[in-house]
C-alpha cells in the first residue's frame, strides 16, 4: 500500500450542496492538495426516495464552480449495492454477521420495554446465537453485525481527539436490510474501503456514526481510516444554521454575487485558522492548512464579513478578470439581465473602462451590476427619487450651464471635461459638488456612482450631452 493520502467528499444528493457541505469538501480538497494527495467523490444516492437527479446535479455544478475539483468519475453508492450485500454475506460466513429473522412487532416490542425501562433502545440480540435450522419459513432475514459487548470502542480523531465509546451502548445494528438494501452506516465503510480512502473528513453530527463503522471495520480486519470529524456551523448568534443564517446552497451564494475565491477564503477560515491572516490566496490556504488544525468549537457565519472578504476581493482582482467572472455569473444575477442584454464589444469595453470606479463601491457583483446599470440605460434615463431631487429647478440652471461648457470639449476624457467643468464651477461661483450631483443624476439616473468624470468619459461625449440635455428641455 502506498501512502499517498486520499480524501473523500461523500454529500447525499437530498438536497443542494449547502455551505456546509461546500466547506466539508473544501477540507478535504485543501487537505488532499496540502499532501500531494487526491479528493474524490462519492454521491450518497442509497435512499431511494429522497436523492434526486436535480441535487446530484446542483452538487457537482456547486463543486465545478467552486472550483473543488475530485479525480475520476463521481461513485454513485446506489450502483455499489451489490457489493455492500457481497461484504455483509461475507461476514456472515465469517461468523461476524449474522440473520435476524425478528418481526416488525417483536422489534416493536423491544423498543417499548426499553422505554418503559428507561433505556436507550437497543437490539437484544436474540438471533445473535440462534440455529440458523430455526428460521422461520418464508421471511427474508436482515444481517446484523456481531457487535462486541464489553469493553470500548476508540475512535482516534485527528480534531476531536481520542472520544471513547463503551460497547454496551453498540447493538447488532443492521448492516443489510431484509429487501437487500444495505445501510447507510454499512454502505460507508464497503465504501471508504474499496475507494482506498485514507482519511475521512466529516462533519461531526458523524462522530457517533464512527465507532459503528469502526465495529464493521474491524469485523473484515481492515485499516479504519483516519477519522476527522470537523465542528458544524452555526449562525451568528451561536443557534444552528437556518436559512436566515445563511444555510443555503452555494448557488444562492453565487445568485448574492460572491466571488467562489472569496466564498472559500471565509469558508476556510471557519474553524481554520492562520495565525491573523484574513485574506489568504488558494496557494497559502493549500500550504498551510493542516486537518489537525481545525478547532473542536462550532464556527459562526457571519455575513458581513463574508460581504466585506468579497469586497477585498473584487478590489484586488485584476480588472479584466473580473469582468470575466462579472459576465460569467450575470446569467444568475438578479439584476443580471438587462447587462447581459445590453452586452457587446462597445459597452464590454465600457464596463472594462469603468470597472476601476465600480469596483471601489461594490462588496458584492450583484452591486457592481447596480453600478454599471447606467452604461446600460436607455435615454431618456428613468431617475430614482433621489437623483430626481438633485436636478430639481435651480440645478436644472446649473445642467445647462454644464452643458454648454462640456459642449465646446473635444478631446473628450476624464481630465478634460474635469477642467471644464471645474472652470464653470468656479466663475458661476458655484462649489464642486453642487455641478457635479445634478450632472451625475442626470447621467446616471443615481445619486451614487462611480467619480462624474469617469462616467463621463466612459459614456463618451455624444451619449452624455445627450443625457444631461434629456434633464434639461
Ligand atoms: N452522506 C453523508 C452526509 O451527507 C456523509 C457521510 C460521510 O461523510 O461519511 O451527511
């Protein structure tokens, strides 16, 4: 056996990949890359009824857009079926497993008297040491494992350390139900085995999980993989996440407008730390991230400081870059749509032109598409309450009297039409801002916007003398 670390990211396509699932992979993959190793994936598709294609589909796409990749093909546990029943016969041939023949009221049975008696309901193991020549005629049999019933159950765990589990807590649980089917917790180990997964990365609702697979483990005489079962996220109040929270699939992240190298940046550091360091390059994250670094206590989401990481993020980005990804996520965008109609080599050019002055005011891309929506507005601009206030009667004066100073502009750019402008202010002993707001409204339909001679420039001098004489006739 070589050495070589494999990691695993195992999701149960019930559901979208939430941002917990999302940082579960991202430790496996940091930690996979951190060892010269390899993350796969393998689709927890055994329930029938509640996996969908949909969410297979929504998980490997938030993958791919995270950037997460896995080697290979994504194993489906659905088709390894026959296999995880060849392991359980196996056992029983070994004498570990066993069949249990009890009925659905016997068992029922068991459950109430252990309630009656106050304890936690277990199986009592009457077919455990029965003569397989008592079976009843006609009932399909479940195979149950042989647990052990004295001593204990160590789980070593690279975060939560050495968690002891006393046998007599473990029943002969069920590995292979009586329709075949196997179980989740037998499915698992079969699995993780046969993937040659060498170290498992979970969350550690998991943990208990762990010392039942150890039992299987142990049973077939395998290496049990090095457990590390990583802290759940909570919101930012301490409470379990909910939607409110943020408990949602990373595909609302991506609709929110939140870069995926940013996403992961925040994403790492819950529960993971480096020393101080906030903003961290994929690069770093890779060399320092350490699995035996991860903190025991639950991490707390907070969104103003994933909406703060991402606006470091988008401001570092090299501007043609991130107009990449800008047109990239405007499909998914709610304010997406207009840009993405109004897209072509001439206003591209414009958006790559004013990305400088955009990006300083957005967190988010779903704000650098309110800011760049003025590149896309059809004349006469629509204004919103606010910019109407600001080309109200006396700053309509002050419109005109811009116009026919940027009129006599010909080498149109940001530094001239500044000069001009700054001229009429001065001898219509005017101040700066009392030009600059009513011409910003005018031409941009906002009170906000990246710097007014900027927008001039980008929007060029025909488009905006025919703005600003919109406000004014
Ligand atoms: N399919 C399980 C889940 O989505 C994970 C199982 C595991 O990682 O062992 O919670």
């Amino acid at each position: 056996m070589s050495d070589k670390v494999i990691t695993r990211f195992a999701p149960s396509p019930t559901g979208y990949l939430h941002i917990g699932g999302a940082r579960t992979a991202l430790f496996n993959w940091l930690y996979a890359r951190h060892t010269n190793g390899t993350m796969l994936l393998r689709i927890e598709d055994t329930d029938r009824e509640r996996s969908t294609d949909a969410a297979t589909a929504a998980i490997l796409e938030g993958l791919t857009w995270l950037g997460l990749t896995w080697e290979g093909e994504a194993v489906s546990q659905f088709e390894r079926a026959p296999r995880h029943s060849e392991v359980a016969e196996e056992l029983v041939r070994m004498g570990k497993a066993y069949y249990c023949y009890a009925t659905p009221e016997e068992l029922n049975e068991m459950r109430e008297t252990a309630r009656a008696e106050g304890r936690p309901p277990r199986y009592d193991g009457r077919w455990r040491d029965r003569d397989p020549s008592e079976a009843p005629a006609g009932v399909k049999p479940a195979i149950r494992i042989k647990a052990p019933t004295e001593g204990e159950t160590v789980v070593n765990d690279s975060v939560q350390g050495e968690v002891r589990f006393p046998n007599k807590d473990l029943d002969d649980f069920i590995i292979l139900r009586s329709d075949g089917n196997p179980t989740y917790m037998h499915a698992v180990v079969v699995d993780d085995h046969d993937m040659g997964v060498t170290q498992i990365i979970r969350g550690d609702d998991h943990l208990t999980n762990a010392a039942r697979q150890t039992v299987i483990y142990d049973a077939m005489g395998w290496d049990v993989p090095q457990m590390a079962h990583i802290p759940l996220i909570h919101g930012s109040d301490g409470a379990k996440l909910s939607k409110r929270h943020g408990a949602l699939g990373v595909e609302a992240y991506r609709a929110m407008g939140y870069l995926p190298a940013a996403l992961l940046n925040y994403l790492a550091r819950l529960g993971w730390s480096h020393g101080d360091d906030e903003v961290m390059s994929m690069d770093d994250m890779i060399s320092w991230f350490d699995i035996v670094d991860v903190n025991k206590g639950a991490a707390r989401f907070d969104f103003q400081k994933l909406e703060a990481l991402n606006g470091i993020y988008m401001r570092k980005m090299d501007d043609a870059e991130l107009l990449d990804i800008f047109i990239a996520t405007l499909p998914y965008l709610e304010n997406g749509a207009p840009i993405l109609a109004g897209l072509n080599e001439k206003t591209k050019a414009q958006l790559l032109a004013a990305m400088p002055g955009l990006k300083e005011r957005a967190k988010t891309l779903v704000e650098l598409a309110d800011g760049a929506a003025f590149l896309f507005a059809q004349r006469p601009l629509a204004l919103d309450e606010k910019a109407a206030s600001l080309v109200g009667e006396k700053p309509r004066t002050v419109l005109s009297g811009a116009f026919d100073a940027l009129k006599d502009v010909n080498d149109w750019s940001a530094a001239s039409t500044e000069s001009a402008i700054r001229e009429f202010a001065t001898r219509s002993e005017l101040k700066l801002g009392a030009v600059a707001q009513p011409l910003r409204a005018a031409l941009t339909g906002r009170a906000t916007s990246p710097g007014v001679f900027d927008v001039l420039a980008v929007l060029g001098r025909e488009e905006s003398l025919a703005r600003i004489s919109d406000q004014i006739d």
